[in-house]
C-alpha cells in the first residue's frame, strides 16, 4: 500500500486507529533517532536528491532527513509496521518535501522503486530492528518486562506470531531458532522448558515465556544484569519476522538501485544483523563500483549513549557507489 503526501489518499491516515496502547505509549517513546548526526553527515540530503528511508519508523531519522531533501527532493519511507508509518506520516507532514509512505517489508525495495516509478535513488538508510514504540507497547509483545500478548510481528497482518512458534514447533525446532538467532548457550533447555509448560495448555504471554526461560536456566544464571530471558525474546522476533533474510536481500536490492555517488547507510543492532551487512558490503567493494566510506564500524559517541542508552549496541557502515 502507497500513501502519498500528493497522491489521492490523503483522508486515510485520519480514517485509522491511534496506534493501540494509546497516546501516553506514543508520547513516551517518541523513538530517539541513533546516531542522527552520523546518518546526515554520510547521507548529505540535498534538494532533488531521492532517499529511501527503509525503516522510518517513527520518522526521527525521515524528519531531518526530509528537511535537507526540501523543497525538490523525494523521500520514500518504508516500514512494514503500519501504526509505526501512520506515526512518521504525521509526524512529516509539512516537512516541505515529496513523501511516499509504503507499507512493505523492506526486501521488496526493488517493487516498492517500480511503484514509486523510481528507477534509482541516491541513498538507502536502514535502522534496523524495533522502534522504542513498538518495544514499549506491552501489546505488541515485544518487551520481556511487560505482561503482554505473545505477538512480536512487526507487521500485524502477517500470519505467524511468536506464539505459534512457540506453541506449535517441535523442541528442536525451537532450540534451534534460540541457538540461531539469539546465540543462546542454554537453546536445549530452554527449549525442553517451553515444551513441558505447554503440555495440555498453550504458552500464551511474555510474562510466562520470561518465566519459563528464567526457570530453565541453571540456578546461578537466574540472576543477571541483562535480563536472562534477552536472547530467547531477541531470538523469536527475528524468527517471526525473518528479518535476516529480508536484510540480506534488502541491501542486495538497495546495491542494484543507487545511483553513482550514492551510499547506503546501515545501523545494526547486534552481531547476526551487522554479519550481513559486512559480509554484503565486502561482496559489492570486491566489484571495485563500491567502496566503504570508513574502514570497519562507527559507533555512537559516549555522550549519545548517555543520552539515550539504547543507542550502546549501535554499529553503523556505509558504503558509496563510485563507479
Ligand atoms: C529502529 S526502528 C526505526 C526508527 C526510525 N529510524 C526513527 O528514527 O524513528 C526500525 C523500524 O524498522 C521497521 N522494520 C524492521 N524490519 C523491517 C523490514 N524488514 N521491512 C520494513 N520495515 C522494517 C520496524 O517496524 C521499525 O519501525
């Protein structure tokens, strides 16, 4: 689905529901765009230039991005969660440029381009995982803290939700999804722990997964700083959302559509995510069109990390076509 600031459909944001958990979640989490500066300074947004924002979530990064863009630039913003795209719609409106809201899983670029009738652009930026929105609204199912539903898809009207995995898949499927995605030393039993719980009942919120892990665990793992159940949450989301392939093919996508003296602009949030983006960036540089822009990774800076703590994890790379 493509809503356009110019196109036709203007009445539909109005026509949709606040996002659900109202608007104290709305207000609380306005999303903190990491590594903001960075992502300006390696994407310089100017006047004609067309960027794809292909995680806008709540628009933080898609506000300055737009600003820079204005007034002859284009911005197209993609996020496959529709109350998160509602957010950035509303939040940009009047940011003085063309912007094309698209509901779609970012591996889809190239047919998300073909509707948009753009044949290139001249950056891609990605920020990847969930938005502090999304973590923060217990009904999404996200947060390990928060008693809520077992859902976890970013977008909702996809089928497969984190409890039908957890509810449908044999151990060893499950163990393997924990070991796979979420590097957890402890997949078997945690698996093993999941699959008794559910005997002649179904596992159906966070609150019990969280304590079901924490439960599996050997006694003196019980207890961490980070919350022992981290890596099982961290796991499923991917699995539910299958984010890295959709990433893997995204920047393969991306590498096809940018223009000559284009970049990509990656933020990655843990291993698994930033594995890919390396291992896809080293495969384009050998082709001697594409050169990173800086050798290994960025970080953001101590004072950002004081100012928003969940920017820590943050590892940025950027890639430019030169050729
Ligand atoms: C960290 S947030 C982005 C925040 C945004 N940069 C801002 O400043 O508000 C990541 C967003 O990407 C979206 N997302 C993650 N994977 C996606 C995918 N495969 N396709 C489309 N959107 C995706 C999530 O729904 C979420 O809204």
């Amino acid at each position: 689905m493509i809503w356009s600031r110019h196109g036709g459909n203007a009445g539909l944001l109005e026509a949709q529901a606040r996002p659900e958990g109202g608007d104290e979640v709305m207000k609380d989490s306005l999303h903190k765009p990491v590594m903001e500066e960075e992502v300006l300074r390696f994407i310089q947004p100017k006047a004609g230039m067309i960027v794809v924002d292909a995680t806008v979530g709540l628009g933080g990064h898609a506000l300055s991005i737009a600003q820079g863009l204005a007034p002859s630039g284009r911005l197209i913003a993609i996020d496959k969660d529709e109350e998160s795209l509602l957010a950035a719609k509303e939040r940009l409106e009047g940011a003085g440029v063309r912007c094309d809201f698209v509901r779609e899983d970012f591996r889809h670029l190239d047919r998300v381009l073909d509707r948009c009738g753009i044949e290139a652009a001249d950056a891609f930026v990605f920020d990847l995982g969930i938005s502090s929105y999304q973590l923060d609204n217990p009904v999404r199912g996200f947060s390990i803290r928060a008693e809520g539903p077992l859902d976890m898809r970013m977008d909702r009207s996809s089928f497969i939700s984190a409890y039908d995995l957890l509810n449908n898949l044999t151990e060893e499927e499950i163990a393997s999804i924990l070991w796979k995605f979420g590097q957890e030393r402890f997949s078997r039993r945690i698996a093993n722990g999941i699959v008794r719980a559910r005997q002649g009942t179904s596992i159906s919120s966070t609150k019990e997964l969280a304590d079901i892990v924490v439960k599996a665990l050997p006694y003196k793992f019980r207890f961490q700083r980070i919350h022992p159940a981290t890596r099982t949450f961290q796991a499923l989301r991917i699995a539910v959302n299958r984010e890295l392939d959709s990433l893997d093919e995204a920047l393969k996508k991306a590498a096809l559509y940018l223009n000559k003296g284009g970049r990509i602009c990656v933020i990655s949030f843990h291993s698994l995510e930033d594995k890919i983006v390396k291992e896809n960036f080293r495969e384009l540089s050998r082709t001697e069109r594409f050169r990173p822009v800086f050798k290994k990774i960025m970080r953001p800076t101590p004072e950002e990390i004081c100012r928003n703590p969940r920017s820590r994890s943050a590892k940025m790379r950027v890639i430019e076509r030169v050729k």
